[in-house]
C-alpha cells in the first residue's frame, strides 16, 4: 500500500517537498486503513498490510488529500484464504 498525503501551503517553494510536520505519518495510515475496514471496502483488517510507504507532501491551496494505491501479490480469489479473514 502506498499513501500520499498533501498539506496545502501558501509558500510555493514548499510545494513537492516533504511535510515534517504533525500530524505523524503512522497516525495518518492508521487513519486511512481503520477507515478502508470501517467502510466495508477492505475484507478483515490492516494487518493484511505487507508493505506499506507513507509520504506527507506540501502542495498549493486546493490540491490537498491522500491519494491510496493498493497493490495486491497474490491472486484475487471469489473468497478470501481463511487464514486472511
């Protein structure tokens, strides 16, 4: 899983670069992944997370949010393998 996470700033020489400042990435992919599971769109729970990258970036007023990309290794089954539920 990889989140991006963009945190608006009037200063244009910010934009792109890197936000090092609260709230912490880990809470912000808590956030993300409690609310995918919450909302019905994740079967089980985050700890089926293997990977996961999180980025906090500074952008120009209007362009701030996350963008979620969810890559899956194993095959997509109709099921889920019970050892994954």
């Amino acid at each position: 899983m990889e989140l991006t996470f963009h945190f608006a700033t009037k200063e244009e020489s910010r934009h792109g670069q890197p936000h090092t400042h609260k709230p912490d990435a880990d809470n912000l992919a808590k956030l993300v992944m409690d609310a995918l599971v919450d909302g019905g769109m994740w079967v089980g729970d985050d700890s089926r997370v293997a990977d996961l990258t999180v980025r906090k970036r500074w952008c120009k007023a209007g362009s701030e949010g996350v963008a979620v990309s969810i890559y899956v290794d194993a095959p997509v089954e109709e099921k889920p393998p019970e050892w994954l539920l």
